[in-house]
C-alpha cells in the first residue's frame, strides 16, 4: 500500500525531505516521476498508462503536502518503516486503504525507479 498525509497536515515539510523516492510534495506543487528517481523519458504507470516521467503532472492536493502514490514505496528498500510516518509531529502519514500493494511489489517499484 501507499502512504497518505490526511488533511490533519500542519504544512511543516518535515516528511518531505525523509522521502527516499521524492514522492511528496508541498501543497499545489507539480511533480514529475523523474524527480528524485533514475527515470527519463516514457514510463508505464501502476495503472498501465504510459507518460513521459519528466513531464510535470498535476498536483495531487492544493492545501497540503501529498504523496504520489506511484512513487511512494512505504520506504521498501531503504528503510525498515515509512520515514514520513516516523517524522511526522502530528501523525497524519498513515496507510492508504486506497493502494494495497505487497511488499515484493513495493520493492519492484523501487527497482524500476532507482536503476
């Protein structure tokens, strides 16, 4: 699964810079898959769509910090537990119920960005 901030944000940023996989951004930031990652040109999606990963996409919140589901890992990989959730003052990092993904699935994300 995913990590999400809920809407309990307070904007401190201080997940932002803990995140192995660049897939949080401030509040009405665009991302792109290529930030943070080895990725360049075209890229499958986790839904099967293929996009440019340098191309910039639309923010996931406007209010505040977000996670882009299809970079986020739950940290697989880098760390033993999600550094967002382990950082985060007021505890609004938490499991995306919308996103179930298994740890070997996890880990084949993470190798398909950090190559």
């Amino acid at each position: 699964m995913a990590i999400i901030i809920t809407d309990e944000c307070i904007n401190c940023g201080a997940c932002e810079p803990e995140c192995p996989n660049n897939a949080i951004y401030e509040g009405g930031a665009e991302w792109r898959f290529s930030d943070g990652t080895s990725l360049r040109g075209p890229f499958q999606r986790m839904n099967g769509t293929e996009i440019d990963s340098d191309a910039a996409q639309e923010p996931v919140n406007m209010d505040h910090y977000y996670i882009v589901p299809d970079k986020c890992t739950e940290c697989v990989g880098f760390h033993d537990e999600p550094q967002c959730a382990s950082v985060c003052p007021v505890d609004c990092c938490v499991d995306d119920e919308n996103v179930r993904e298994t740890k070997e699935e996890l880990l084949a994300k993470k190798n398909r960005m950090h190559f």
